[in-house]
C-alpha cells in the first residue's frame, strides 16, 4: 500500500554512504522530509538536491530532518555526495531494488528508478503532505518544503 496523506509513513532501514544502516525510527521526533530523487548526477535531480543543500538553514529552523533516497547503489551515491557536498544522509534504495520507492508508491518500473516525490512527516511520522511532479522533467519547487513543514504547525 502506497503512502497517504494522514497514514503512518513506510518504514524503513538503508544504507547510508558511509555503509551504516538508516532507520526511519530516527526520524521521529521532528518533523520530516523524505525525498526521492530519480537520478543521481544528472541537472534536474542534482538542482533539486542542491537547492536543498543551499536552503538547509530553512529546514533546520523548524527543526526538520532532511533524507534523500535513490534506487541507485550505494557507492554511486556515495561519489554523488563528495562531489555536491551534501550534509543530509542520501540512502541506497538500490537492493531489493526500489523496495522502499515501491512501499511509498513512487517507483517507476518501466524506468527502474523513483520518481520525483517527497513526502512530508509530522513529528509521530504521519504523512501530512505530498510534493511531487508527475514528470521526470519538472523539478519540485524548494519553496514548498518550508511551507508544508510549517502547515504542521
């Protein structure tokens, strides 16, 4: 069953760059962003990340967590974060591939990858929002994190 608004967010637990396992229990206790990204290292998803990187003091003002999560294997994700200097935790979703984009209802599997969807989660880890695009061209708009993080109140 895929992720709803007003329904406890899947759960999972991923390998991080570092090769440490990330569970979504730790996210609890703050409000949440769990954003899918369809492909590391290409101008869409790496403007998209960035504009995260960038913005990041907006989230951490309201006290948010930040993950990101691709299909792709860990050691991909891991040059793609040297490279762009990310200081979130981007998560390897890569084997059994898609498993968590597939529990979220966000993987594409005629392209093998996530789409572009971030799910927003409250402090008890209920979705209480959905940003996504329905085309891998068209980016997410940063601007709509603060503001969803911030309808929770």
């Amino acid at each position: 069953m895929a992720a709803e608004i007003g329904q406890p967010a899947p759960s999972f637990n991923l390998p991080n760059v570092d090769r440490e396992m990330f569970d979504s229990e730790s996210l609890k206790g703050k409000k949440s962003l769990v954003v899918f990204i369809p492909f590391p290292f290409t101008g869409i998803c790496d403007g998209e990340a960035c504009a995260i990187r960038d913005n990041i003091a907006q989230l951490e003002a309201v006290d948010a967590n930040v993950v990101v999560i691709t299909v792709h294997a860990r050691p991909t994700n891991e040059e793609w974060v040297k490279k762009e200097g990310f200081s979130f935790p981007v998560l390897s979703d890569f084997w059994p591939h898609g498993e968590v984009a597939t529990a979220y209802g966000c993987f594409n599997d005629k392209l093998g990858a996530a789409m572009r969807a971030t799910y927003v989660l409250d402090e008890d880890g209920i979705v209480r929002d959905i940003i996504a695009t329905d085309s891998l061209g068209d980016p997410r708009t940063f601007a709509d994190y603060p503001a969803a993080l911030a309808a929770i109140g």
